[in-house]
C-alpha cells in the first residue's frame, strides 16, 4: 500500500539524502535488465532505515521512463496470507492477469502465469515486493521461482527486508542464497551521517544538538522527533510516535487503537462499526501525519509506529477492538477479507470458537497454496483450543499439523503429532486412519534413517485393515511394504507384493497407487538384473506425469536412474537422471532434483567427467536442504577424487559417507560407499585399516543380486592381496581381472566406457604396452596419485620408458590449448579440410575430429570459420 | 574456508612478464577464482620457473581445481595446510 503524495496527508515529504548512489545503482539494474538480462535488485537495512522511501523514488522515475511497477507487500499479520503479494500484484495489474490469478489455479500455473505476464513483449515491468522478512512460504517460493527465471526476462525484480530481522535459519536466507549469483544486485542502506542528519533538521527549522545521537542517525527516527516538534527529544522511537500523536484528542486516539490492530491498514467502513466518530477526527489523524489515506483505508506512516502504537493499546480494549472488527468483517460477508485476517482477529480476541473454526480452515488454504509454515501456524493455533472438539475432529487436525510439519522438515514434531493421532484413531477404532497414520509414521521413519521402525510401522498399517478385505487402505499399505523391501534388497518379495498392492489399487481405481506400486515393481526387477522392469517403471513415469503427481514422476524417474546405475549402464543412466533433475528443478522440487545430482556425480565419476563429477557432488553437499541420507553419494564421489588425485579431504568425505550409510542399512549405499574406501586406503596406504569392512561387505553382498557389487569387493579384496576366487555371480570385467585375464578385462571396460577401471586393468597387464596406455590414461584423467603409485609398482616389475605427465600448458597459451590442438588449429585456420589436417599430421581422420571439437569448445567458436577467425586475433594480439 | 597448498607444474616454464601484460594476466586469474570463491594469497616459483607451489584459500579441493580449469592453470595437487610459525613458540 502506497502513500499518496497529497501535501495534505503528508507534511513532511522530503527529498532523500545520501542515497544517491542506490538510485544510481537501482537505475544501472533498470538499464541492464531492460537490455533483455533480468535481474534481482535486494535491498536490505534496519527498520526505518528508509527501504520503502527509496523504492518509492525509483518506482516514480521508472514510471516516468515508460515501465509498469508491480507492487506487493508482505503482511506482518500474526500470520501472513498466502501469497499476499502475488494477490495484490495481480489486482494492481488489473485485467487477464487479475482474473486468472483469482480464478485461484494451482500454485504452480499461478506461477506461471506471473512469468508470462512478465515475457510477454510490452513496456519494461518492475516488480516490488516488500518486507521478505515476513514473507509466507508460498511467496518464497515465488521470490525462488522468479529469481532463478527472469533472466531471459527484460524484468527488475526488487525486493526489500530487513536484515536484523533475519535469523541464521530464517528461510528467506535460503531463498536468497539459491537465486543466482551473477544475476542479483544486493544494496545494504546505511543509517544517515550526523550531517544529513543536521540538514534534516535545519530544513525543519529546528536544531537538535543530540539528534544526531540518539537517534543514530535511523531515518524513521529522525523524521518522527523532528515532526513531533517541541523542546526535549523523546528517548525512544515509541515516544517519538507518541509524541506525534499527542497533539490527538481522546477520541481520535480510538482511531489510531483500531487502526493500529489491523495491519497494514484498516477500512473506514470496518473502523465506522468499531469506533464512533465524526469525520473531524480522521481528519486530525491525517494532518498531523500520524495515519494516512491509502484506497479508502487507513493506515500508519510506517509499520513501526504502528508496532509501537500497538504496544499502547491495553489488553482488554485490545480484545474488544478485535471483536468488533472480527464481526464487522465477517457481517459483510464471504470476500469481505481473507481468511488469514479473519484469524488474526479471532486471535486478538481471544475467540476460542471463532478460531476453531476459522484456523484450520485457514490452514487448508495456505497448504493449497504451498505456504507449508503459514498452514502449520494455524493449525497449531487451532490445536491450542482444541480441547473440547470430540476426538476425530482433533485427531485430523493433529494429522493436519503433522503432515505441514514433515513438509517443512520438522520430522520430530511430525511423528510425535501424528503419534498422538494414531492413539486417538485406536481408542475410536477407525482402522483406515489408524492405517494411514502408521504409513505416515514409516515414511517420517524412512526420511531420519530409522529403517527398522519404518518397517514395523508399515506392518502395522497393513495388520490394522487386512481383516477387512480389499480396501484402498489396505492396497497402499501393501505398496508402501513393497518399497520397504525394495529398500532392503528383498527384491522378490518386493515385486510379489508390489502386484497384489497393483491389481487392487487397478480394481479400486486409484492412480496414485498404482504409480506407487508399479514404481516398485519395476525398480525391483531392475534391481534382479530384469531388463523388463524399465516397462513398468516408465509407465509409472508415463501415469504420473500424465495426472500430474509430481512426486510419484520425480520417484519414478529416479528410480529409473539409480536401478539403471547400479547396473553400470552409466550413460543411458545419466541420461534418465537429466531429464528427472530437469523436471524437478523446474517445479523448485530441491530435495528430489538434489538426490539425482548425487547419483548423478557417480555416473559421470564413472564416465570420466570428473570435473562435471565434483560439480554435482559440491552442489548437493552445499545445499542446506539436503537431508544426511542424500550426502552418501556426493560424498563418496568426492573421496574417491580426491584419493585419486592427491588432495586433501579424502578420509573426512568417505568417514562421513560410512555413518550415514551404515544407518540407513541399505545395501545399495553400503555397496558404493566400502569399494571407494577400499580403492582410496589402496592409495593411501591404510590397506589395514579397511580390510576387516571390505570382507563385511562383500559376505554381505554375496546374500544380494548384484554382480557389480559382488565383483568390485571380490575385486578390492584380490587387490589387497586376500586369497579370493572370483565369485560365480560376479560382473565380468571385474572376474576377469581376478582370474588374471587383464587384456580382456580392459576391452570390456573400454566398451563399458569407464576409463578409469579400464586403465587399472590395463595396468594389471604383464604387456609392457598396455601398462603404459593405462599409465597415460591416468594422467590424462588426472588421477595423480593413482599414476604416482602405478609408476612405482610398474617400475618395480622392471617397466620402463613409463609416460610422464600430461602436455604442457602455460599461461602465455591464453585459450589452453594442448600443443596438437595448436597444430590443428593453425591448419584450420589455414582452409584445410580434416583428411588434409590427418595427412599432414599422420594422424586418423577420428583422432582429427576429436581435436577439432575440442579446439571450437575451447575457443567457444560455433564453427571452423569462427574458430579461423579467432585464431587469427590470437595470433595478432 | 580452508588454505591449501597448490603444486603445479609447467613443463615448458612459466612466464609472467612484469609488465602490464603480466599485471592483467594476474587480474584475469584473480577474477576467475572469484567465481569460485577461492582466493590466491602468494606462491613460491623455483628458480627454472617449472614449479610453483601456490598457497589459497578455498571452500574445498574441488573448487580450486575449478578455477584451475578456467584460468587455464594446470593443478597437480591439492593439499589442505596450517600455518606454523617458529614465533608461535615464543
């Protein structure tokens, strides 16, 4: 809500002092993003340090210059409306926009139609949310979104929040943090210098010795006592407020009371019913600048002499006023307010009925809308009262909270409510919830790591409603038994049970079921080694993308990913992983897109992208939402780098991998997680220190299916010099090696395109040749300290000639290219054909191919001529 | 935040002319390990210019060698170090 700029209302409107150089800087990212590069503007200060006043500036010359401002604020009612912002902009922006936006679609077409709103071709568009201290979830969620999709908009995006409000844990950290770098201007206001603050109040006619002082130099400060006129300086910005105000009579104080309870601002039809006056006293109010006029409602100048007229109001007067604006609002009827403010009021009036049934209505709208923490608060707030609602009632409202408090990560509190809840389902023998519940429990279980109490509680849930026969109950309980034993490698079972729960859930007709269990089923067969398992995985994928269940597309895609890696189909895995993280991260789903990144590090581990590898793996591990089971797979990428290039770390990294690992008594993690311990104690030299794990493993393997698994132990421990047969079930690079076949061995790696396994073999080879490819496969990887200890031992069994290093590459070679790439570069540039470059060169024409890629990749050229072109500026600068 | 020492090695010798082409080579660097929040305190050359241990400070391994790969400098080794000074006996 914006203040006019009526004189009237306003008597002292004054130019801003030394902010100059943020005007500047807000016009720069108005520039720069009007070039077609949005960009995020985060202005940030103290309570009054003059965030709004700035804003207002530069919104005035924006407009001035031909662009629309969009503006929004966030509430600080008790508890803030869902998406508050977004509503106001849409209503501000009037037509198509506004009707969509009331039509009130789900949060993330809403989303989306704001993003359209934004490309759509037309004047430049700076949108202005305030105060994103407050902001409810669902507009943090829009501040993400927007942050990380305007760049190829021509929109400034501003917003403002005050940064001592901002504890370390407070989410809009998180926010900030994930919207991109490059893209994100960041101004911190100062408070005013003791001249400005000397000008102020010499424009004021007055002069303060100790303004300066007192006030340190806070702008809202300063302003307040300066208006408030008079001898003496009140001690406290809720002096200087009450000061202002003291020139008011009894009555036109009541006017500030009501107003003072109704952020942001209060009608005047609502405060006529609460409050008798005359129009004389509003009146008052707005001249001496204590309130002010905004669309027909009435509001503080700033939100901190509103907080600190509150604080004046007495309680009883309090609930009274609440009361009377409670029921004013609610006799006007259904769209008279939100729901959020109908609470708010109820709350100040202390109306256990009112909030009872407002609250969790309250609740519901906010969880629709995504605004996870606003849901938990009002149901939290009903709970509080909920002693005399009869049982049921409680006991969906403690299933309600539990279900907010597990999407905002509090899993303690959510199984300790919904534990609460299962008692009272017992004691009223509603065996369908109490089966919910239980499945409820398993999976909050599943997410901390406790997979013995995950499994008791799915059977549980299934003992509760087998009795009674087919039910839908009964068909997820048995899909959620069937991912418990998926989890636990009891692959068989997994699917037996993954049917039964399918051809119910086919029967009953209920598509999240049957997504669920076909998930299952076909994760399961790929686990067996069952190429037909894809099949049903891809069209749980099909279904769930089809009736849009986000997070049943998200599991089956990562389903299909991991099974597809653990089978070390890296590249089709990668493939599946790209396109799951690309859908997640398009809806914001953080938490799965992470846990694909992760799996993902360890195929290109595989591949031999190392760099892309620990790009991944660094983005998983810095990301504070990632819960301790999606840190195993990063982690061990990074041990196993490290170990392999000589870097520090390695032992931290793969120390933590095995905790977490070990907790989740899964085998898969167990399985990955020992094989990189086992190779990095091989390198630095604690081969004692693991042998004893190693052999729990591989024993431990042994009772599962994978031949990856059996054969990469088998592997370690035959490396380490334990006398070990190759394993009937092991995979057949790693058998080979085993049985001594080495040449073998490497073809199949090679095939497999895993460079790193196969330079071992080769290395294992008694052919002096091959064990010099392998050496020069390491260098070129980079693994240095695999060379290292490779060179040592190849030298021992009396190899020679043994390849150094990798080519030279000095700074004066400013585009990094390796001496051949130079070469095929100069006769690139010099018009000839890649036959021609291979001749001259005596080279294959693929090896030329090769080269040339990679010199347009390293030169950013998009083709030969562009390259050319390139190469001669080098060659001339 | 940790330091780290970092072994290089240039084959053919390195050469940082003092000059101004030698000032913006160091800025451009500077500007590279900006991007991935490491910072280069100093480093030590030997003598034929084919080695230089370089001493920073990083979040982690990986991101030094990240911005070893956009500055076009080769990284042979990541190693994390602590300061020790015979005057912290005195």
């Amino acid at each position: 809500m914006r203040a006019s700029s009526n004189d009237e209302n306003q008597p002292d409107v004054m130019p801003l002092l030394e902010r100059q150089s943020f005007l500047d800087q807000l016009q720069d990212a108005f520039e720069l993003a009007a070039s077609g590069c949005g960009r995020v503007v985060l202005i940030s200060g103290e309570a009054g340090i003059g965030k709004t006043a700035l804003v207002d500036v530069f919104t005035a010359i924006a407009e001035a210059e031909g662009a629309r401002v969009l503006q929004g604020a966030c509430d600080a009612l008790t508890t803030p409306r869902p998406h508050g912002p977004l509503l106001d902009i849409a209503r501000a922006a009037g037509g198509r926009f506004k009707a969509l936006v009331e039509g009130r679609p789900e949060r993330e077409r809403m989303f989306g139609i704001f993003l359209d709103e934004l490309e759509r071709r037309g004047p430049q568009t700076v949108i202005v949310i305030e105060d994103a201290h407050w902001a409810d979830d669902g507009t943090l969620d829009l501040l993400r979104f927007l942050g990380r999709r305007l760049k190829n908009t021509t929109a400034l995006l501003i917003a403002t929040y005050r940064d001592d409000e901002l504890s370390s844990d407070h989410p809009l950290r998180g926010v900030l943090a994930d919207i991109s770098r490059a893209a994100v201007h960041r101004l911190r206001l100062p408070r005013l210098s003791e001249t400005a603050v000397q000008e102020l109040a010499g424009r004021a006619g007055l002069s303060h010795g100790d303004l300066y002082t007192l006030t340190s130099g806070n702008p809202f400060y300063v302003t307040e006592v300066l208006a408030a006129g008079g001898e003496g300086i009140p001690p406290s910005v809720q002096d200087a407020v009450l000061a202002r105000a003291a020139l008011l009579d009894g009555s036109a104080k009541r006017i500030l009371d009501a107003v003072s309870l109704s952020p942001p601002s209060l009608e005047r039809w609502v405060l006529d019913s609460v409050v008798e006056s005359d129009g004389e006293e509003v009146k008052a109010c707005l001249a001496t600048g204590t309130l002010v006029s905004v669309d027909g409602s009435l509001a503080f100048r700033h939100e901190l002499a509103r907080q600190a007229w509150k604080d004046t109001v007495d309680q009883s007067r309090a609930r009274d006023l609440h009361a009377g604006i409670l029921r004013a609002l609610r006799e006007a009827g259904d769209h008279a307010a939100g729901v959020s403010r109908l609470v708010h009021h109820a709350a100040g009036a202390e109306d256990g009925e009112s909030l009872l049934s407002l609250a969790p209505q309250a609740g519901a709208e906010a969880a629709a809308l995504g605004a996870h923490r606003e849901a938990a608060a009002h149901y939290a707030l009903a709970l509080n009262r909920a002693d005399a609602l009869e049982p049921s009632a409680r006991a969906e409202l403690l299933e309600a909270l539990s279900r907010e408090c597990s999407l905002i990560g509090d899993s303690e509190r959510a199984s300790q409510l919904l534990t609460d809840a299962l008692e009272i389902r017992r004691s009223l023998g509603d065996v369908g919830k109490q089966s919910e519940a239980e499945r409820g429990l398993a999976r909050l279980a599943w997410y901390q790591g406790d997979a013995p109490a995950a499994r008791r509680h799915t059977r549980a849930a299934i003992e509760v409603v087998e009795p009674l026969g087919d039910s839908r109950e009964l068909a997820r309980a048995y899909s959620a038994w069937s991912q418990v034993l998926m989890s636990a490698d009891e692959s068989t079972d997994a699917i037996e049970w993954g049917l039964t729960a399918l051809a119910m859930a086919r029967e009953l007709d209920d598509v999240e079921t049957v997504v669920h269990a076909l998930t299952n089923i076909g994760g399961s067969k790929l686990k067996l080694g069952d190429p037909e398992g894809r099949d049903p995985l891809e069209e749980s994928y099909r279904l769930a993308v089809e009736y849009g269940l986000h997070d049943d597309t998200a599991r089956a895609g990562l389903n299909l990913g991991e099974t597809t890696g653990d089978w070390r189909e890296a590249r089709r895995a990668e493939a599946y992983l790209d396109e799951t993280i690309r859908f997640c991260t398009d809806r914001d789903m953080d938490p799965y897109a992470l846990c694909g990144m992760g799996h993902r590090a360890l195929m290109r581990l595989w591949t031999g992208d190392w760099t892309a590898a620990a790009d991944d793996a660094q983005f998983v591990l810095g990301h504070s939402s990632a819960p301790p089971g999606l840190r195993i797979f990063p982690l061990l990428v990074l041990g196993r780098l490290r170990a392999r290039r000589g870097d520090s770390g390695v032992w931290e990294a793969l120390d933590e991998a095995r905790d977490v690992a070990d907790r989740t008594e899964e085998l898969q993690r167990i399985a990955t997680v020992v094989p990189a311990r086992a190779e990095a104690a091989w390198l630095t030299g604690r081969g004692d220190a693991v042998a004893e794990e190693v052999r729990a493993a591989h024993q431990l393997a042994l009772q599962g299916t994978n031949p990856w698994w059996i054969g990469e132990l088998a592997y370690w421990l035959w490396r380490a010099g334990d006398p070990v047969e190759a394993p009937e079930s092991a995979a057949q690079p790693y058998a080979l090696q085993i049985n001594g076949q080495s040449a073998e061995a490497a073809e199949v790696w090679k095939r497999m395109g895993f460079p790193f396994e196969q330079a071992l073999a080769l290395t294992e080879s008694d052919d002096a040749d091959a064990a010099r490819e392998g050496l020069q496969i390491f260098h070129r990887l980079g693994a240095r300290r695999v060379a290292d200890v490779v060179a040592a031992h190849l030298k021992a069994r009396g190899v020679d000639r043994l390849p150094r290093g990798p080519r030279a590459r000095t700074r004066s070679n400013p585009a990094n290219l390796t001496r051949r790439q130079e070469q095929v570069l100069g006769f690139l540039a010099d018009g000839l054909s890649n036959p021609e470059i291979a001749r001259r060169l005596r080279i294959s024409r693929k090896t030329v191919e090769h080269h040339v890629s990679a010199v347009l990749a390293k030169l950013g050229a998009g083709s030969r001529g562009e390259a050319a072109a390139i190469a001669r500026d080098l060659d001339s600068g | 935040m940790a330091r780290y020492l970092i072994e290089r090695t240039f084959p053919d010798g390195l050469a940082i002319p003092i000059n101004a082409d030698g000032a913006a080579s160091c800025c451009a660097v500077v500007k590279g390990n900006a991007e991935s929040d490491v910072t280069w305190v100093h480093s030590y050359v030997t003598p034929d210019r084919k080695r230089t241990f370089c001493i920073y400070d990083a979040p982690n391994p990986e991101a030094i060698r990240r911005a070893g790969e956009l500055n076009g400098l080769p990284v042979d080794r990541v190693t994390e170090v602590r300061v020790l000074d015979p005057y912290f006996y005195w």
